[in-house]
C-alpha cells in the first residue's frame, strides 16, 4: 500500500504547481495515501489481456477540412487575460 | 397556483393561450430567487437578462412565431461558459472569468427560446457530492428533516444548485453536468427528475471539462416530460466536440406516456451492497413492484464489476482532471497570485489561492495516478477496469432492456456531516459512477419522501443511446409513485 | 574513414541522434481553425481553444493526417494504421492548455530510414525511430522588459511532425547531411517547407560519448539548434565539453541543455529540470486516429518521385555522375529544370550547363531558380546548338550571357548577331587558302616538319572567321591542303 511521505508529498504538489507549506504537505500524505489505499483495492482484480478502454465514444474520430476558419479575435483572446501589453499575454520572467 | 409551480409543459400552455405573459413567469420565478436566497442556489443572478429574453418572446407569442421553449425560464449550472455573463465553477480561480462565447447547448436551450435566470452554484469544478466544495459557499436543500427541522440538508452535488433550485421553484428546469452521478444524485435527493444522457448526445463544447471521457450534460426538471422535452434540444451533433455523435437525436417527449409492456428490467445483484439502508432497499422494491404493474418483466442480472467501479473512477476521474484544470495558470484568465518572484512562483501561488481544497486533493491525486512509475498499476489498471465494467452491461443487455437501481446510497444528509471523510463523501457516488465509467444514460425519477420527510427516488439505466426507453419507464414509475410533495407546502404528499 | 576522436586519454566515439520538429504545411492549426501563416500581429493567429480556454475542444485537421502519413511514406517507414493522441503535460508559460497533444506509444509513423550522402560520394542509411503529430507551443519573448516575460499565442496549436531518428549518425558532418536529406524530404513532398530560419523546422540534437565498440554513454539534449549550422558546431561544442566532463574523471549529466547561438555554447536548461515527468496519458477530448490501408495507398500514389530515386535515375538512365546528380536533385524544381532543358539533348552536356554555367550565373546574380532569366526551354535549345554544331561551345558562352541579360531565344541571339557556325565547305575552303596563301614561310616550315606550327593555322582560320567555323572542319580541311 502506497505511503506518501512528507517529501513525496511536496514533490507531488510541485508537479502539479500548488503551493504547500511544510505543515500542508504533512498533512497531505496521509490524506493521499488514505484515498490511494482505497485505490488499491483494483490490485486484486485480474486484469491480464484485458484492453485499457480511453473512451466509450463508439465513433470515428472526428476531422475537420484544412480551412482557416478561426482566430483573428486578438480582443477576445486577451479579454480576461490578468495582464497584457501591446497584444502580448504579459507573465513574470521566465528565466532559461 | 402560482407561476412557479407550473411545469414547463403547463407553462408553454399557458402563455400560448396569454393566461399570463413570459415576463410575468419570469418575474415570478425572479421573486423567487429573491425570497430563497438564502438557500444560496445561484453564484450570479440574471435577472434583467431573463426579462429582456422574456420581453422577445412575448412579441413572439404575440406574432404566433413561437419557439419551442419560449419563455421558460431556466437555470444554469455555473460550469457553462455564458457569453458576457461571469462563468465561475464555483472557484476562486475563476471568480472573475466572463466568457466571450456560449456553450452549445446553452445556445441550443437559448435559441429555442428559453430565458437565463442565472447561473447556478455547484461544487468546486464539480467536484463533489454535497454541494459543500464550492467557493460560494454550500447550498441548502429546500427540503426538510422532520425530525430536525432546524438541520440545514444537502441538495447533493455536484449539481446542487441546480437541483435545488428546480424543487425550491427557483427555475422551470436546469442544466447540470454529471461526471460520476451530478444529475442524478441531486435530483434523488431534491425529488426531481434529471437525465444524464449517453456520452456524446450533448456537446462538451463550451463546458468546462472536469473529466472528459466521463463528462455529460443533462437536465433537471420536475417531470418526466418536462425533463424529455429539455433533453431535445440540450441534444444534438457537435462538430466543434470531437466525441459528440452524429446520431439522429428522436423526440423524447414521444416516449412520455408509452406502454412499458413487455420490457425487461434488469435488477443487479451487486447493487444490493451490505450496509444499504431499508428504506432506499424498500424503496427499489417498490419500484419493481410499480414496473411488473406496468407489465413489464423482471429479469435478475449481474454486472460482476461493480464493486471495483468506484476506485476506477476515482483514479480516472482525479487523473483526468489534473490535467484538465493545468490550464489555470494565472496565464491569460483568472486569478493570478504574482508576489514578485518568478513564473514558478506565480503558478503555485495561483493555484494553492484559487483551488479549494477538494479541487487541490484530486489534482494531487491525478497527479499521483499519472506519474512515472504509478500509471501502470494506476490508470491503465483502471482503463481495463473500465472495459470490464461496459462489458458487464453489454452483457446484462442481452438480458434486459433497462436496469432500475437506487440513484444513491441514502437520502439527503446534513450539512458538514461527511465533508471531512473523502473517500465516505466518494461513496455516495457507488449507484451512478458504473453509468459513466460506460458511457451510459440515465435518469432519476422521485418518488416519495422518506419517513423523516427526505426525498427519495429511483435510477433508471438505459442501453447506449436509449434515452427514449429511460423515458418510457421513467414516465410510468412516476405515474405509479404519484410523487406531489413539495418543499415549501408541508405533507402534501 | 574514422570518425574518431582523439582525447587525451584514448579515442572517443560520437553517438548523435535527432530530433527534428518540422511544421506541417496547412493553412490552419492541428486541432483549431485558426491560420498558420509566419509573421502575423501577436495573438491575432489564435482561437478560443489555440488559448485554451475553459471548455475549449480539438478537433484534428484532416490535410495534417495526410501530410504526416506522405512524410513517412516519403521515409520508407511502417505507417501505423491505429495511432493514438495523447496529453504530455508539464507547465510553461507559452503552453496554454498545461499539456501537449502529442503522440507518445503509439505515433502515426513508425520505423523508416533516410539514405544520407558523404562529401567522398559514399551513402550510409540513418535509422528513423518514429515520426509523429503534435501541437506546437507559443513563443515566450524574454528581452522586451526587465522583469516580464510577453508570450504570443500565434504559433501554439500549428502541427508539427516530430521526425525522431536513430543514435546512428557518428560525426557533425554526417548530422548536417542527415538534416539536408530530410529537408530535401520534407521539400519534395511538399509537407514542411523547412524553412530553419523562420522556425518550421527546429532540430535537438541528442549526443553522448563513448570508448569504440563500447556501450552507449549518457547523453545531453541540446535545444534550439535551429541552423544546419549550428548543429555542426553545438556537436563540436558538446563533444568537447563532454570529452573533457569524462577525461577528468566526471559523468556527464543526463540533462537539457540550450544552445546559445551568440556565445556558441551550451549551457543547462534549468526550467526544464522536473520536466521528466510528462505524465502522458491518452486525451480524452480524442478518439484514437484510424485509416485503413487503402487511405494510406491513395497517398502513396500521389508520392513525387524522392530526391533518391532521382539521383539514381540521373546516374543510371542519363549516365550522370554521382556529384552532378547530387547537385542537380538538391532542390526538387532543379531537378524539373535539369529534365526539362535536357529534353531531346545529350543530359551529361545539359548536366554541365545546368550545374556550370546556370547555377554559376544565378548565384552571381544572387537569384532563385524560380527567378531565373533563362528558361529551362532556352538552356535546351542553346545546348542542341552546340549539339548540332550551329554554334561552338565558346560561342554558346557567349550566347548565354546574352540570354542571361536580355532572357532572349538563343536561336534569335545566334540569329541577330549572326554566330552561326560556317558549314559552308566552299567557304571554309576559301578562308584555309587565304591563311596558306598569306603564310608561305609557315606553310613551308611546316611542310619541313615542325608539326607544332598546326595550332598556328588553326588559330588563324578561327580568326579569321570570327570563330564560326568548326574546328574540327577546319582541322580537316587544313590537314589536307598543308600535306
């Protein structure tokens, strides 16, 4: 049964992008491991030769001809955008 | 009678014969809203809209021109993307986010002429069974416990809002979205009906997704008939959802009132799980009753996967969704958390402030489920699992024609009762997660109050794009269980 | 030859592979309608699901299907009827959706090879690992604020085939003719114009070090090496880096790694660090991509002929070198011109008039084929000329830089300024007793034995005729009356 460490945890959150103190991230391992522990309980089921299933949709996949159809609306695009400058979304530095 | 207490179909009738106009039901549903606030069922309230949308099919009415929903005013579940109006999940995260586009099947429900009351509070991006995750704050089921009168209920979830809002009187029908049983187990415990129909009949576009292979929309509604009748036009061929179907999408409100002589209803052992209450036992049993007395046939079935169904949703469900909610980033909308430091920094930041806590627990989980060294035993386990769950089906259809189970474990509970147990919040999901997990349709018909006054009701399971059965049967429980309790008016049933 | 290289402790061994990310050519975006087009105002080439918007859904692009499937046709590879799409996730500032729609286990286009050509004329085959169809990213701008980084949309959502190839290539030199066989590919079938400069077709190189005949070493991935260039130099640079890592006793870190085309280095990428975990799974928002063989064989059908099977065409059905071959198949519209000017018209002469004198005259001018003044009609019928003796070759050099000026027909050139050869045997005759007759002293020398005197007479018969006559004619003639 899988256990989350206080660091698994933290490594967890980080893939992720969220944000947790060294107090949240003691308190998510056990609350992680509970619910996988739960989880696990698939383990005893046999699943050789059975085929993963991704979706039920019981079609084609859908395609679109090659048309420009969309875009073109730079305003919409950017509307709710928290900053932005001369048509550029604007985000803290990245640094390479 | 008031207004509000009209069914969509009484109400169409109604302002056909100009006993009273769409602004008239449509302010009466918005006094309403007003007097039940408390219940805390819309995140934002839109009533001018509703009245302008009134106003137009007024002249409608009054040039002949009508539409087929004309008038009737709805609710939406704050998980459709509204063009102009703000559009939150019931998050933080997008507390601010007004759309600049309109979901499908918002503008199919608005194009035939229904008007937009508002939009409708739900657990955090539908996460949930209780109405209690949402950053807005819980909503309060009208219903009452006999016993105790001053707790407060839940609607249930995820779609709680929208449940509550159709049995308070709040909305003529709502949308609602169901993932793992959304629809269906808030109309159980609200006493309304709700569709989830088969994966692909509803466009996904314009929804925010939350677990796409698992993701549906449907309806809330008082009847059968009322629910049929909005399933007609939320159904439909998307060409923008690459897992909406072609298919022709039938009348549904043909298959209201329709003979269920002859039908096989399958009844799964494996739903007769250890520690069920008797009164939903009871209940299932009364519905058995009910079809056999309708001349349908009883057919014992066996779908051998279930007890692994809710662990395989919860690993494809968390693993779906973690991937799904990376696009809030505090990148081109929503909120941002920028305390200086680098992209990095702004990104946790972003997402420990705008996800609650359940949000933040499934993505975690996800995460988990998807990383290195854990997808195999994880979520390819949980994809053959999948499969063996449709199989089952597949092949109790061989058997039967539908399959009539309990919506939900038990009837409303209390506020802040379960919130603080997960995986006991996640069991409440045990009647409806199979459904999803095969891309199945389904309906919750009500049919009494429990002896402490909660609303109870029946699932309905149909054969992949069989809605039309579902509403058959649904239609004659409903006429057998006679169900008239209302929230507001005391024992009336 | 050895690609070896020498350490201070011993030989060292290249290992490289690359990963080559090449635009599909369409007007509109992999999963959204929007245009794909170079250059265009930040964030205007962008859809609602391009900025992955809540609710936003793929839906794939048809021609980009096909696009990717003509190209691994065009390498010979396994087309893989069933293909999959699935999320590779990870956070970055010009990703919009927290994923990439890739393809991960299962890519449209499996195993393949491209034959490359060595500048010693030898060919060798490079393994093809897989190609397959994805979502490319934005661009994030970092130099335009101090503190802010300015993301554009416009690119995020255009296709891109991930061409991946096998560790086989063993020397900068054999990467670089790996890159412009591909790109000759790519070109021929029309599916990335391979345009390195504007960014359709961007190149990692994977690269470690080994002992000969040794296991594989650990390898570094360098990014956005994005001339042929400087893929040859990054090699040079991470091979010494790497040598020098290894020699003094270290172990070269499995890494990222940027190259900086101003300093010419390679430095880690350290926002790539936790990157390893892309956490695919199969999108949910897709259906797996299915074609029958049949879909595949209408595609084969319409295949040009390759840049290979050309050049082996050129060698075998005209008798051209492997080099003039080589030169002449490099870009598919000189091939057609080469075809076209040859037509009816020895294709060894055609081949040194196309390589020599046009290619010559068109880089002189700093001009494109396409942009060429002399038409590969004209190239033809001047060749003819010189084929049917109208004119000589050194008259014919004359002529093309008259068409080269004025894109006028040679036969009106020769025409015009009248260099039509003199054919005539009584005039010919004429000229080669005026030169005996004015040249008695050398006639009678000649006639005495000193033989070398014939280059003489030649030389005045030629002059005299303004070089029109055929040399070998005059030869003749003048062998006959000297004797």
């Amino acid at each position: 049964m899988s256990k989350i460490s206080k660091e698994e945890a933290k490594r967890i959150a980080k893939l992720a992008r969220i944000a947790v103190t060294d107090e949240e991230a003691e308190k998510i391992g056990p609350d992680l491991s509970n619910i996988l522990g739960w989880i696990e309980q698939l383990a005893e089921l046999n699943t050789d030769n059975v085929e993963p299933l991704a979706n039920v949709a019981n079609i084609d996949l859908k395609k679109r001809k090659d048309e420009v159809t969309d875009g073109d609306m730079q305003q919409d695009v950017l509307a709710n955008a928290p900053e932005s400058m001369e048509g550029f979304f604007v985000v803290p530095k990245v640094v390479e | 009678m008031s207004l509000t207490d009209l069914t969509i179909k009484g109400a169409l009738e109604g302002l056909k014969k100009k006993e009273f106009t769409a602004v008239e039901l449509n302010q009466a549903h918005i006094d309403a809203m007003a007097k039940h606030k408390d219940l805390n069922c819309y995140i934002t309230e839109t009533a001018g809209h509703a009245l302008t949308q009134a106003a137009e099919s007024d002249k409608r009415y009054a040039s002949g021109n009508t539409l087929k929903l004309d008038g009737i005013p709805l609710g939406i579940k704050d998980i459709y993307c509204t063009k102009g109006i703000r559009t939150t999940v019931a998050s933080r995260i997008l507390e601010n986010f007004v759309p600049t586009y309109e979901s499908t099947v918002t503008s199919q429900l608005f194009a035939a002429g229904a008007t937009c009351l508002g939009k409708l509070n739900l657990d955090e991006f539908a996460m949930g069974c209780s109405n209690e995750t949402s950053y807005f704050g819980n909503v309060i089921s009208p219903w009452k416990s006999k016993s105790e009168p001053n707790k407060q209920l839940v609607p249930g979830g995820s779609s709680g809002g929208s449940a509550a809002a159709v049995a308070a009187r709040l909305c003529m029908g709502a949308t609602g979205t169901d993932t793992g049983g959304s629809i269906r187990q808030p109309a159980a415990l609200t006493g309304i009906v709700g569709m989830k129909p088969t994966y692909g009949r509803c466009s996904r576009w314009g929804i925010v997704a939350f677990a796409s292979s698992l993701d549906q929309a449907g309806m809330f509604a008082r009847t059968v008939e009322d629910t049929a009748l909005l399933m007609n036009h939320a159904c439909g061929h998307d060409e923008k959802d690459s897992t909406s179907s072609p298919r022709e999408v039938p009348d549904f409100t043909q298959s209201v009132g329709q003979s269920i002589k002859g039908l096989k209803v399958g009844i799964p052992d494996e739903y007769r799980i250890d520690g069920l209450p008797e009164e939903i036992t009871a209940e299932w049993d009364k519905g058995i009753e009910w079809l056999k007395s309708e001349g349908a046939e009883i057919v014992r079935i066996s779908l051998p996967h279930t007890k692994y169904a809710l662990p395989t949703y919860y690993i494809i469900n968390p693993a779906e969704a973690s991937s799904n909610l990376a696009r809030y980033d505090g990148v081109r909308y929503g909120l941002r958390v920028d305390e200086g430091g680098n992209l990095n920094d702004m990104y946790e930041k972003t997402r420990a402030a705008g996800f609650g806590p359940e949000v933040r627990r499934r993505i975690m989980v996800g995460t988990y489920a998807l990383s290195a060294g854990y997808y195999d035993a994880y979520y390819v386990k949980a994809q053959k699992t999948r499969r063996l769950i449709l199989q089952d089906f597949e092949k109790a259809y061989e058997k039967c024609d539908f399959i009539l189970t309990p919506p939900a474990p038990s009837a409303a509970f209390g506020i802040g009762e379960q919130i603080d147990d997960p995986i006991q919040m996640y069991l409440n999901d045990v009647f409806t997660v199979t459904v999803n997990l095969a891309g199945l349709p389904g309906l919750t018909v009500p049919t009494s109050l429990n002896s402490d006054g909660r609303p109870l009701g029946l699932q309905l399971i149909g054969r992949s794009f069989d809605e039309e059965t579902l509403f058959r049967a649904g239609a004659a429980i409903e006429k057998c269980a006679n169900f008239k309790a209302h929230p507001f008016k005391g024992d009336a049933a | 030859m050895s690609n070896l290289i020498k350490g201070n402790t011993g030989e060292w061994e290249m290992v490289i592979g690359l990963e080559v990310h090449a635009q599909v050519t369409a007007q509109s975006k992999l999963f959204s309608g929007a245009a794909t087009e170079f250059g265009a105002e930040p964030n205007t080439q962008v859809s609602l699901v391009d900025a992955a918007m809540p609710g936003m859904l793929p839906v794939i692009n048809e021609y980009c299907i096909e696009q990717a499937v003509r190209t691994g046709l065009g390498m010979n590879a396994k087309i893989n009827l069933h293909s999959v799409f699935e999320r590779k996730n990870y956070f970055y500032a010009d990703l919009p959706q927290g994923y990439q729609i890739s393809q991960y286990l299962h890519p449209v286009v499996g195993l393949g090879e491209i034959e490359i050509d060595m500048e010693d004329g030898s060919t060798r085959k490079i393994g093809v690992t897989r190609l397959h169809l994805e979502q490319d990213a934005g661009k994030s701008i970092h130099d335009q604020h101090p503190t802010k980084s300015f993301v554009d949309l416009n690119r995020s959502g255009c296709a891109l085939m991930e061409i991946v190839s096998e560790p086989d290539m063993r020397s900068p030199e054999e990467a670089a003719a790996y890159l412009n066989k591909l790109r000759m590919i790519l070109r021929y079938l029309g599916t990335c114009d391979g345009n390195m400069e504007e960014g359709s077709m961007r190149c990692d190189v994977n690269l470690s070090l080994r002992r000969p005949g040794e296991e594989y070493g650990t390898r570094t991935e360098t990014k956005n090496v994005n001339s042929i260039r400087a893929v040859m130099m990054s090699i040079e640079y991470e091979t010494q880096r790497q040598m020098e890592v290894l020699e003094s006793g270290g172990q070269v870190v499995q890494e990222t790694r940027l190259w900086d085309p101003n300093k010419l280095e390679t430095r880690s990428m350290r926002s790539k660090e936790d990157a390893h975990d892309y956490r695919y799974f199969p999108c949910p928002d897709l259906l797996p991509l299915e074609f029958d063989q049949a879909y595949v064989d209408k595609i084969k059908a319409t295949l040009p002929e390759l840049p290979d099977q050309k050049k082996h065409r050129f060698t075998q059905e005209f008798g051209l070198s492997l080099y003039d071959a080589s030169v002449l198949i490099a870009e598919q519209n000189r091939a057609f011109y080469f075809e076209e000017a040859a037509k009816g018209n020895d294709p060894k002469l055609t081949a040194n008039w196309v390589i020599n004198e046009l290619l010559g005259a068109l880089n002189k001018a700093g001009l494109d084929l396409s942009e060429s003044p002399v038409n590969a009609k004209q190239l033809g019928q001047l060749v003819a000329r010189i084929s049917d003796n109208t004119i000589s070759g050194k008259i014919a050099k004359d002529v093309f830089a008259i068409m080269v000026e004025t894109s006028q027909d040679p036969d009106t050139i020769i025409e015009e300024k009248g260099l039509k050869q003199v054919t005539d045997t009584g005039a010919i005759e004429k000229i080669v007793d005026e030169v005996i007759a004015e040249n008695p002293k050398m006639v009678e020398e000649y006639r005495s034995g000193k033989d070398k005197l014939f280059g003489f007479f030649v030389g005045q018969v030629m002059k005299k005729s303004g070089g029109k006559i055929n040399p070998a004619a005059a030869n003749e003639l003048l062998k006959k009356k000297l004797a």
